[in-house]
C-alpha cells in the first residue's frame, strides 16, 4: 500500500486567500495524492503587521522532528526559510518580505494586479491617484509597481502613503492618524489602491477620521475579493479577485514533483487576477464635463441593453460631433467604443458569476447574440467569451469544471 506523505501546511485559513489555496491543495491531494495534512500557525500575525516571527519560526523548527516530506508556508525571508527549513525538504514558499532565491515559490505576474486597479479607476476618469501598501511586504510593494507602471503610461504618478514613523510594534491606532492626515492632504477626487482588502478597510475607517467622503472625494480598490470585509466594509469595498485556488492545486503539484525526487517543471507559481467585482467604494464618475459624465451614466445604467452611438447623443443633449470630441479629450476613445467597453465588461463579469450559456450572457450585455458578442468581446479582450471563462474559472484537469456561480 502506498505510504501518505505528511504535507505541513503553514499558511492559515483565516483568510480568503488562504482558505482559496487550501482548497486548490486539498482537491490536488483528493485527485492524486494520498497525504496526511498537519497544519501550523502562520508566519505572521494580527494584519497588517508582522509579529512573532521567532516563535512562529521554532514552529517549524520541528519539521525534521515531525516527519514531514513537504511543506508549504509562509517565510519572512531567505535568512529565516534558511533557519527553520531542514536542508533538502521539498517546500514551496509563499514570501512575505522578500522572494526565497532557489525556492519554488508562489509569486505574482508582474504588473498584472496593479495595472488592473489602474484600469479600473482610469475607466472611471480619475485624473489624481494615490496607492496605500505596507512597504515591508512583497506583495505590496510588486502591486505598487504595476499601478505606477500604468498610471506611467496614462501619464500619471500616484501620490503613495509612507508613514512619518512605522516599527513592528507600531499598532493601528497610532498609524490611523498619519494615514488620516494623508487622505485628508490628497487633492481629490483621487481614486485609490489598496495593496489588500484589509489594507482597504483601514483607508476607509481612516477616511472617517479624516472627513473624506468615499466614494466622492476618494474612491478605493482592494486586492483578493474576501467578501467577508468586503461586504462588510462601509461603503462595500470594490475589490480585484485573484486565482487562488488554481494557485494552490499547482503548489502542491510542483511539491508532488519534489516529493518523487524530481525538480518543479517551475520555480515561479504565478498568481493572477481575474475580474473585478465593482462595489460601492468605486462607483462614481469622476468626470467634470458634464455631457461626457451624462453620457456614461446612460450607459451604465443601460449596461443590459442594445444602446446605439445616437441614443448616447440625446442622453448627453449635445451635438455628436461635440460629444465625440469630448470623449477624446476625457477618456482617450470614442462613444460607439465606449460602448463597447461596457458591455464586455458586463459580459466577463457574466461569464464568470454565472454558469449562463453565451446566449443569454450576450443578452444580459446588451449584444444581439453570441456572435454580436463573440466579435466584441474578442476586439477587446483578444480572446473568445468560451475562452476567457476557461481561463479564469478554477481548474479542474481530472474532472468536470467547476463553474462560477
């Protein structure tokens, strides 16, 4: 009989995030793998700082003690995954601070969450933007770079939080002032990045203190869908969603490897935002023209419906000529694409909260038909609507799809 293989798993549950990776984990090991799972706490502590690194790490200190063949978790940095890791156990690592240099890691593709946020708010016409992270993680700082990146290319910088004073021992409330007095300095209306959803609800309680009103004066983004906070937040919270799940099915693929005797086919476990799901904490146009901002609150409000270049006209009450024009100016495209735009984007968010057919997908977008909408959507998406939901739903190589619901 084949032995189970003891997989340590060290990156806690009580988050969205994590709770994603461990079910791609759990359903690799149902599928091909007979492991026996021990968990551990995680390397860092009450977000969003981190705390008890040394206890934690003597946690996994008696891995070699415990028996495991693999792990997957956390580590601060390549010091600290040097010190608690036994030689030549097979892992794959989540960093916090740093990457892990010859560790198969889960890391995030480049520009890709950042330049989604950028998107988002410069679809919605903002022209000041800002960026809330925590400087001491990875991930914060990767995603500050895409959003620059994009903002760069629109030619625009944010203006980025960087406490006068920060330490490990700094708690939320002697931060919530310094990020108060920042928000109540941006010139607004600014449309901000949060490096997480936990980033973002400390920008929206420090908006209070701050006497900022969000969405108007400043509007937020999120990272990782936890709808949990986000739901809960005040306003709700708009949010990036990432592919969690497929990201912890090809850890504990890559781990497998290593647990054969072989090297991971990568080193790199990209993980990728899919969609955004658009909340009360972005739902403004913060557009001044005011036949520009008339017309796109027409076509959001008719995002369902067959809209032509002429019914945007008599919405903004003003000369198509003139309107066209103003479109240029404001957002850099058109009316008819425009249009357009919207309604993918109404269609990729379809795709993938439903399980509809392309049928009635292409008539809750406002298209005549999948074909009216297959030609759209692959103007602007560059792809088919088959296969951007194949793409971004969770996987499941050995069994049905799972569909999004």
């Amino acid at each position: 009989m084949r032995r189970k293989r003891k997989v340590v798993l060290a990156l806690g549950a009580e988050r969205k995030s994590g709770r994603a990776i461990l079910r791609g984990i759990a359903r690799f090991a149902s599928l091909h793998a007979p492991w026996v799972f021990e968990t551990e706490p995680p390397f860092y502590g009450k977000y969003p700082y981190i705390e008890g690194v040394d206890r934690r790490g003597k946690a996994l200190a008696r891995l070699g003690d415990m028996g495991a063949d693999g792990v997957i978790a956390f580590a601060v940095n390549e010091a600290q995954a040097k010190a608690f890791l036994p030689p030549g156990l097979p892992s794959i690592i989540i960093p916090v601070e740093e990457v892990v240099p010859g560790c198969c890691s889960i890391v995030e593709e480049r520009y890709a969450v950042g330049s989604m946020a950028a998107e988002h708010l410069l679809n919605r016409g903002f022209k000041r933007f800002a960026y809330c992270g925590l400087n001491q993680t990875y991930w914060s700082r990767i995603r500050e770079e895409g959003f620059a990146h994009r903002l760069s290319q629109a030619g625009f910088e944010p203006d980025v939080y960087r406490p006068k004073t920060w330490s490990s021992q700094t708690t939320w409330g002697g931060e919530q002032r310094q990020m108060a007095a920042w928000l109540r300095a941006l010139p607004k209306p600014v449309g901000l990045m949060a490096f997480n959803d936990e980033r973002a609800q400390q920008v929206l309680e420090a908006g209070k203190l701050a006497d900022v009103r969000v969405p108007d004066e400043v509007a937020v983004i999120g990272v990782d869908d936890d709808d949990i906070i986000c739901d809960l937040a005040d306003p709700p919270l708009s949010s990036i969603a990432i592919d969690f799940e497929d990201v912890g099915y090809e850890a504990a693929r890559q781990l497998q490897r290593q647990m054969e005797g072989d090297e991971p086919s990568v080193w790199e476990i990209h993980q990728r935002p899919t969609h955004i799901v658009t909340r009360q904490s972005t739902d403004i146009l913060a557009i001044e023209d005011k036949s520009v901002a008339a017309a796109l609150r027409f076509i959001r409000s008719h995002v369902a419906d067959m809209i032509t270049v002429q019914d945007i006209v008599n919405a903004a009450a003003v000369s198509r000529r003139l309107l066209e024009r103003h479109f240029q100016r404001m957002l850099g495209r058109s009316v008819h694409k425009e249009i357009q735009r919207v309604h993918v984007e109404r269609a990729c968010e379809l795709l993938l909260r439903t399980e509809w057919p392309l049928r009635q997908v292409a008539e809750q977008a406002g298209f005549s038909g999948p074909v009216h909408l297959g030609v759209a959507f692959k103007r602007v998406m560059k792809m088919t609507p088959q296969g951007y939901r194949d793409q971004n739903l969770p996987k499941k190589p050995d069994g049905p799809r799972r569909r999004a619901r």
